[in-house]
C-alpha cells in the first residue's frame, strides 16, 4: 500500500489532475515503469514528463520509484493527438511552459505545501 497526495492545480490554460505517491523512505515501488500520464484522458508517451518526476522524487528517495497518474486537461484546440497511428505521440502547444509548470507544480507536492495540494 501507498501514500500520496490527489492534487488538481491550474496553471495558465492547462490542469494537473495527478496522483504522485509518497518520497517518504523505503515508500515507492523497486521498479519502474507505474507512470501513466494522459491528456484529455488519452494516454500518451510523456518521456519529458517521466523525467521531470524522477528527478524529483529522486531528489528524496534515491532507490526506488513512484507511482504517478497525471491527466493533463488541455485545450482540444492545443494538443494535436494525431501525429502517430497509436496516438501515444502528442504536440503539445507551449510544451516547454507546461512542462516547467508541472516541475514547479511536483515540487509543491514533494515539499507538502498544505497550499497547493490537500491529503
């Protein structure tokens, strides 16, 4: 069993509805491969992503791994799904922005601020 925090932040024109599990020491999983990232409840391929919660979370728990579910709620007239045929590689648009917001967003979370994200 885990712990963590359910968070929704808006930030600009796109919503974090995430799921990251606790950093506490010996919580997390040995392995990797539990993050599941989707926009508009599509799944997609989020490598950019998976890297910025790695690095946070290892930044507190060096061995092991978390557990993340983030749907991202974009504009439908901001994200292009249609690039592959599986359609797991999207563009988004301002993706650097939104990818720096969820780090800081990620943050927020590690630290618990009671502001950004309640138990």
């Amino acid at each position: 069993m885990f712990t963590g925090q359910k968070c929704a932040r808006n930030v600009s024109d796109v919503r974090f509805e995430a799921f990251v599990s606790s950093c506490q020491h010996e919580s997390g999983r040995n392995q990797c491969g539990r993050e599941f990232y989707y926009v508009n409840g599509q799944p997609f391929d989020a490598p950019k992503f998976v890297k910025v919660v790695s690095e946070a979370y290892h930044a507190y728990n060096k061995n092991r791994y978390p557990l993340v579910v983030l749907n991202l709620v974009y504009d439908r007239k901001s994200v292009e799904v249609n690039v592959t045929p599986d359609k797991r590689k999207v563009f988004l648009n301002k993706e650097k922005n939104v990818i720096n917001s969820y780090g800081v967003f990620v943050q927020f979370v590690r630290e618990k601020r009671r502001s950004v994200c309640r138990e």
